[in-house]
C-alpha cells in the first residue's frame, strides 16, 4: 500500500493534465490508467484520427486541386494501410510524450483498473493506495453500439472508432450513424479514400449542435464530393450479415433500405462509471447517469472530486483538461477562475473545419436575445482564394446593445485555429469593438474575423 | 460541502451591506433560493438568498451589523459536518458593531478597539491562510475589493465599460468579481437579477433613543443610503464647476391649465410637479446641449431625456428616473411619477429604477422655500431646483398686481454648459409654463 496526496483514476486528458498540475502545486501525485496514457484522445481519438484527416485532404488535395496549382502528379495511388500507420506511429509518439511529462513532474504511474474504495482509497488489482488530500475521477467513455436494433458493435461488419482506426483497407461502401463530429470527420476521410460513405442523422441537420448555416455548408460541401447526407433519417433495423449489413431506414416516414460492407456507430459514447467503486466510495449519480458534482466537481463523497465526459457534457477533450486544471488548484487550496462552460469552442476538423463557441442564432432566437449577424464569405478572402479554399464563412453574433459576442462560428480550412480569438475576446468579454481595434495581419484567414466583427456594425471593408 | 453565505453586492454600488433582519435561525433547514435575511443596502432592502441545501449552522453577522461585500455572513452544511474551520479561514472577520444605544462621552468607549485598521489587519492575516482541504465556497469567490482610489485606474471589461456608462453606473465605487478584481459584466447584473422584498422601512430607526442626560451626545450610525448620498455629493460639488441661474415664472396659465384637466374627472389628477416635469423634458428636447453628461474625455449628448426625479425619503433622498419623459403625456408622467415615488418611500425601488437619468428636477416647494440651489447628480450636466409656486406683486399690463409666481435654480456643470446656453434652456421653460399650449404646440 503507498501513500499519495493524490490518486487520480484514468490517464486520459483530463486525468493526466490533472496530476501534471498538481504535481506542480507540490503534492505527491499518482495515475492510475488499464491502458496507454494519454486515453481516448491520444490513442483512438483526437489525435489519430487528425492524422488521419490530414491524409485525407492531401489525398484530394493532390487528385483534384494540385494541377489548378501548376502541380500535376500523374497517377495517384491511395494507401489507407500507410495511412493508418502514420496515425498509429503519431498516437504512439503523444503517448510517449504523456509518460516522459508524467516522469518529469514524477506523478507515479500505475498500470491497472483503479476501483475506489471509502476513504479516499484506490484499489488497484490487490494493492490498495490511499490519497491523503484527494481522489479524482476520470475514467472517460467508450464507444458504443445500439443493441436494441441490431447494431450491436461486432468490430467486423459493424464498428466504432476503435476499430476504423486499425482498419487495413477501406470498405467500399460505408454507413456511419451519427453525424455529429466523429461521424462527419469519419465520413470525410473515408469518402476521400474511396469509399461510398452514406452519413445518417436522426436530428434535422448533420452537426446539429453547429449553427444552421455552418451545417448547411458542410452538407453542401459533402454532397458535392459525393456524401449522400440523410438527416431526420432514422435507423429502424439492420440485418447484420458476414459481409454486409442492411439498414431499414425511415426518411421522410417512407421506409427504405440500405446496404453496405460496413456500419461505423458514431451516435454517443458510454459512460464508464461501472465497476470503478462508486458505490463503496458512496459517490452518486446524477439522473442521466453522470457523476453528480457541484460547482468545483466535488462529488457527493468527500474528497472525492470528478472531471471530464462522466462529469458531464460537453464530452470534449479540452473540458476535461481544464478542469483537471481546476481541480487540482482546489485541491492544492487555491481559488481558481470559474470555469465558462458557456465559453468552450467546438470544432469538427473536416474539409473544411467548422468551428464555434458561444450560442447559435436559432439559441440566440429562442432566448429572444436582441442581436446583430456580423458575417463574411472567405470568397472575399485573398489568402482563402490564394489556397482555393474560399467555401465558409465568418460569422458573428453580437449583441445589439453593448456589442458583446454572443456568438461565432466559423467555416474555414482552418477554422479550429481562428476561433480562439473569439474564445479570448468573449473570456475577457471585448465586444465587437476590441476585435476590430486589434490589427490583423494581412494576408490571413483571420482577417475574415476582422471584417465579420466589422460587419456586426455595419462597416464592413471588403463585403 | 459546506456552503458559506456571503455578503452579495445586490446593487450595482453596493460595497458593503447591513444585515436587517434574519428570516432563517440556526438550526433551520434551508434550501438554495430560499431567503436567509434581508439586508439593506446603499439604495433599498433586498433579499439575501441561499447558494445551497443543509442546515444553517452557523450565523456569524448579527441584525444591526454592517459588512463588506463578499464577507462571511453566515455558513449552510449539513448537520453533522464540522464547520469549525471555515470562519477561521475566512479571517475571523468581525462585522462592525452598530451602537444601537446612545454613547455617553466616557473615554473608555472611545472606538479605538474596533479601528478599521485593526480589523482589516486581522482579516488579512487570517485569510489567505486557509488549509487546503477546507471546502470552498460554492460561488466563484472574488476577493472583495476595496473601491477604487481617485486617480487609480480602474480595472473592468470592455462590456462592463459598455454596460456601466449605457446605464450611469460609477466604477469607480464597484467591487468586481474577475480575474484580480476586475469588473465583469455579472457583477452590474447582480443588481437587477436579485429579487426585492417588500419592506416598510420600520427597522431603520435602530439608531434613535431618547436624550437620557443633558448635553449627552448621541452617535447615529450611517444608514446605507446615507453614506451614498454622501459619497456621489463629495463627488459633485467638489470637482465639479458649478454656477446657477435663476428665474421666475408666471404660473397663472399653468393653474389655469392645471385646474382644467383636473375638472376632466379623470382619477388620476395633474401635480404642478407633474407639469414641470413635462415641461423640462420638452425643453431639454429643444436644448440637447443640457441634456448630457460629463464624461472626462467627452461629453455624451442624448436625444432621449430620462428625467431624475428627487424625492426625500426617511433617511436621506433618492432619484428615481422617469424614463423618456418627453415622449409622454402629462397623465403618464403623473401616474407614473406617483408610482416611483410611493415605491422610493417604501424602498422598494429597482436599481435600474433610479440610475441613467441624463437631467434632475428637485421641488421643495411644498415646503415654502421660495428658491434654493442643487447639487448636480454627476455625471449628469445640470440640475433644476424648483421653489414654492405663490402669489408676488408684478406689474402686469402696467398695473401692480398679485400673481402666481414660481422660482427655478438651475444648477449647471460649466464643463458642459455655458451661461447663456443654460439661459436660453431656462428661457425656453419659462415660455412653456407661461404658455402651457407650446406643450403641446
């Protein structure tokens, strides 16, 4: 049995960002993780699958575009194998990189399941260890199949994320439901490999926590690369066979079916909150099945504190990072700033990216907000024009009154790196003003954040 | 899980609050919402809710007692957690006695013991040295600032500029709950997401007691609203270059007109009061260039005219605003009016109810003073006093008569307003009220 100030449970993203930040606060840290540090993230999820998308646009980016840019390469031959091991070889690298910072700040890594026990006490196999100051949980989520009509996860015909991202070859053809961000980056590395992807959604609209438009151009976009999109489609059965599976859909209250080699399952996660002793810990849930915490993620056993996916949505990586953050400075005694949960960006790194933080116009509709669109076409944009990536936008919702940014979204090839100005702007709440004040580089994507800021008061330069 | 009750800032000025009354007593169950205690603050009595469920365990603020925003006031847990530590770690801060009996001059009772000094001193010494362990507190706990000094900058938002300027908000006397005390947004909406309380104001009088000996003195603790007054009143007449112009007016038309609207029947009856107002805000329309305020670096000019209206209350006097006054009829600002007022004396008016005025009118006319001046309500640029309306001899038509005559004082910021501009304003009220029909001329 050893000793620790801190035993944090899961070596994901938020569990290993948490023992690196209390190891800085001076306490005696260890992580318990069953599998590779750096959890879904590093190893089937964030990270891989980025390299993979990369292969992906490169892929079209030199079937189709390269000869408009005076680059002919002749025959093309795609390799999904090459492709997955250069996502495999990226993971490993980041993983890697998880266990020299956790030796660096010595945070004490233990291999094996941890299961809480009363008291601030982690089993771990037959060793117990107790935390003097502190447990915290982090044990994240798995993918998940929908048993109830069929489509239990057999990692053949039907799969996860952890499986497509081992697969050797691509199938031909490929349903994926969901089409929230896993689904629709899954449907653009795929489609540009080759495979005839059909992406379902039950909700009206692919992204559908993504404002209206934003989805609208990636279902254009899609379309035009040859997605078929269905959304408000509904998955009623499926036949899974050895080869293939058919899907009864239901579109528009007419049933149709659907065959293809492979179903990928991209429709929620599940939460891993059995058999890690929450019970003998006395830590309870909340009714839909997340760790009930409160404002600081303490959970209802003392000294027992919970972060990342379990502890509630978003189930994004960068939550779970922060409050790992947040949660050490608390446990170390400090006071922390608050963390905006209304102030965490999303991004889903298709071709090209969309990116938001913030309310939607239909929220900002339906909270009956008084706002202005501040909007501008990366058509207008020199550098977007200078890469042929001009399909997207900026658009910012400000507040009539004060100008305050309510909301951003943001379609570009690089969206996910644009939005962070809106994310610092609306931290320190600057309103449209500040954004434009700040003179922005030119030629960059980002001056298209400049003119839609400059577009919300009605002075837009090159619109 | 304990939950600390803190003093909560629950107007936008308010830097410190004295507990009223406790509605819920150790030992009570409480949940999150529920109303722990009525606190006064600078400008009304407000609620102080529950941030948490349990128990409340601990009362640490007596009634009577005033504290600083964001201090301890009480502690919520369940019954068997030990809560020992949290006041320690909160400083041990004492809230400041109020003398509710008068003090005799005896030197012994001199107020050294509980100098602000000594007391700031303990807390800080107490307070950042909390255990680790200790629960934290259930709200994002800013460290309560002291308002900030004259010639400090002061750090707020943008949108906080934003929202303090649209609404006549003084930063410099709010504390601010962001990063290193900065103001944010939340902390000028704290004041009008609180609920108000129906509150006579009966308490109020915890000060007074009878003269007991001859030639004793009596210490009379600072209300809230009080100490406001005297705050914004150092900041007016001080830096503020004041100079008045006077003028009496021929009131004969104005009870002419008053008597006849009031012969209507309607329920609601005209006050000359009412008529003035009317008639400032349609002056103000024609003169933009006294409808402003003083903004250091500028000076904002407005079309709309958000009448401040003083009314003396029990402790002191407050401005409740009539919004857009010169887009409303004598009826609307005579029912209205009369609401405001009722409410100010019950204090039971909304922040937002008695800030953004961009222009004040003061009548004391019912009490006989023939003409008086006023102490500009910064950052507006002027202010009207209004004198008793009574019968002087003037030649009129070239005859000695009696008429009825009322005197106005306006006070003007000369930053923003010269004399004969100020004058032409007073010119252009004068017409209307010798002529109510330029009212609706």
């Amino acid at each position: 049995m050893a000793n620790f100030d801190v035993i944090v449970v899961g070596g994901g993203p938020g569990g290993y960002v948490c023992a690196i930040r209390a190891a800085q606060l001076g306490l005696n840290t260890a992580v318990v993780e069953r599998d590779k540090l750096g959890g879904v993230c590093v190893n089937v999820g964030c990270i891989p699958s980025k390299a993979l998308l990369h292969s992906a646009y490169v892929a079209n980016l030199v079937r189709h575009d390269a000869k408009d840019f005076g680059v002919e390469p002749g025959t093309v031959t795609l390799n999904f194998g090459t492709a997955i091991k250069h996502s495999r070889r990226v993971s490993e690298q980041n993983s890697k990189g998880v266990e020299f910072l956790m030796k660096k700040h010595k945070v004490t890594v233990i291999k094996g399941e941890g299961v809480l026990a009363a008291g601030r006490k982690v089993k771990v196999g037959n060793e117990t260890h107790a935390a003097a100051k502190a447990v915290v949980l982090a044990t994240g989520t798995r993918v998940k199949g929908i048993p109830q009509i069929g489509l239990e996860i057999n990692q053949t015909t039907v799969i996860s994320s952890d499986e497509a991202l081992f697969l050797e070859t691509v199938p031909k053809t490929l349903a994926i439901v969901g089409a929230g961000a896993v689904g629709t980056e899954f449907a653009d590395i795929f489609s540009a490999f080759g495979t005839k992807v059909t992406l379902i959604e039950v909700l009206p609209r692919m992204l559908p926590i993504e404002d209206a438009e934003s989805s609208a151009t990636i279902a254009r976009v899609f379309k035009k690369r040859g997605i078929d999109v269905l959304a408000g489609v509904k998955v009623k059965a499926a036949t899974v066979g050895k080869n293939g599976v058919i899907l009864e859909l239901e579109v528009g209250g007419n049933a149709q079916k659907l065959e293809v080699e492979k179903v990928l399952m991209a429709a929620g996660r599940a939460l891993n909150t059995q058999n890690v002793g929450l019970e003998a810990a006395g830590v309870t849930l909340d009714e839909r099945g997340f760790v009930k915490v409160d404002q600081h993620l303490r959970t209802t056993a003392e000294g027992v504190y919970c972060i990342g996916d379990i502890a509630g949505p978003p189930m994004l990586a960068h939550k779970g990072s922060r409050e790992g953050v947040h949660v050490a400075e608390v446990i170390a005694g400090q006071k922390p700033h608050p963390i905006r949960y209304d102030n965490i960006p999303s991004v889903t790194y298709c071709h090209p990216e969309v990116a938001s933080i913030g309310l939607t116009e239909d929220q900002c509709k339906e909270q009956k907000l008084e706002y202005v669109v501040g909007r501008f076409n990366l058509s207008a944009n020199g550098r977007a024009r200078a890469a042929n990536e001009t399909e997207g936008f900026v658009k910012i919702i400000r507040d009539q009154k004060y100008g305050e940014i309510l909301g951003a979204h943001i379609v570009a090839s690089h969206a996910s790196e644009m939005i962070h100005e809106l994310a610092v702007a609306r931290e320190n709440e600057y309103t449209v003003e500040e954004i434009e004040l700040a003179v922005h580089a030119h030629p960059t994507l980002s001056e298209a954040v400049a003119e839609a800021a400059l577009d919300a008061m009605g002075r837009v330069i090159h619109g | 899980m304990a939950t600390k009750v803190l003093m909560e800032a629950l107007s936008p000025t308010m830097t410190e609050g004295k507990v009223m009354k406790w509605l819920k007593h150790e030992g009570d169950q409480v949940h999150a919402g529920d109303t722990l205690a009525e606190v006064e603050t600078d400008k009304a009595i407000m609620e102080l809710s529950a941030r948490g469920d349990g128990v409340l365990r601990q009362v640490v603020v007596p009634e009577g007692s005033t504290v600083e925003v964001g201090k301890l006031v009480a502690v919520i847990a369940r019954p068997e957690e030990d809560i020992s530590g949290i006041a320690a770690a909160t400083g041990g801060q004492k809230p400041r006695p109020q003398p509710a009996e008068p003090k005799s001059p005896e030197p012994a009772e001199a107020p050294a013991a509980e100098a602000p000094g000594h007391r700031d001193t303990a807390a800080r010494q107490l307070a950042p040295k909390a255990p680790p362990d200790t629960p934290k507190p259930e709200k994002p706990q800013p460290e309560p600032q002291r308002p900030v000094q004259p010639g400090e900058r002061i750090k707020a938002s943008p949108l906080a500029r934003k929202v303090a300027r649209d609404r006549g908000v003084d930063l410099a006397v709010m504390s601010g709950t962001g990063p290193g005390g900065r103001i944010v947004k939340r902390d000028l909406e704290g004041a009008t997401a609180a609920p108000l309380t129906t509150h006579p104001s009966a308490p109020l009088r915890a000060g007074h007691a009878p003269r007991t000996a001859p030639g004793a003195v009596r210490d009379v603790p600072l209300s809230q609203i009080r100490k406001t007054i005297a705050k914004r009143l150092v900041q007016s007449l001080a830096p503020i270059p004041h100079f008045f112009l006077t003028s009496e007016i021929d009131m004969e038309r104005a009870w002419d007109a008053r008597e006849a609207l009031n012969a209507l029947g309607d329920e609601q009856r005209i006050s000359f009061n009412d008529i003035v107002v009317k008639a400032v805000a349609l002056a103000l329309v024609q003169h933009p260039e006294c409808n402003a305020w003083w903004q250091d670096d500028h000076i904002r000019y407005f079309s709309d005219v958000h009448l401040g209206m003083a009314v003396a209350v029990e402790e002191g006097l407050i401005t409740p605003v009539i919004r857009n006054a010169e887009a409303k009829s004598l009826r609307e600002i005579a029912i209205e009016s009369r609401d405001l007022v009722e409410r100010a004396r019950a204090r039971k008016l909304k922040p937002e109810e008695y800030t953004g005025s961009t222009f004040s009118v003061s009548n004391l006319g019912m009490f006989d003073i023939e003409q008086f001046t006023a102490v500009i309500n910064p950052p507006e640029a002027g202010i009207l006093a209004v004198g008793t309306m009574a019968p002087r001899p003037v030649a009129h038509d070239g005859e000695l008569v009696l008429r009825r005559r009322m005197r106005v004082t306006m006070s003007c910021d000369h930053r923003v307003i010269d004399g004969a501009t100020g004058a032409r304003f007073l010119q252009t009220l004068k017409r209307m009220l010798e002529n109510p029909l330029a009212m609706v001329w």
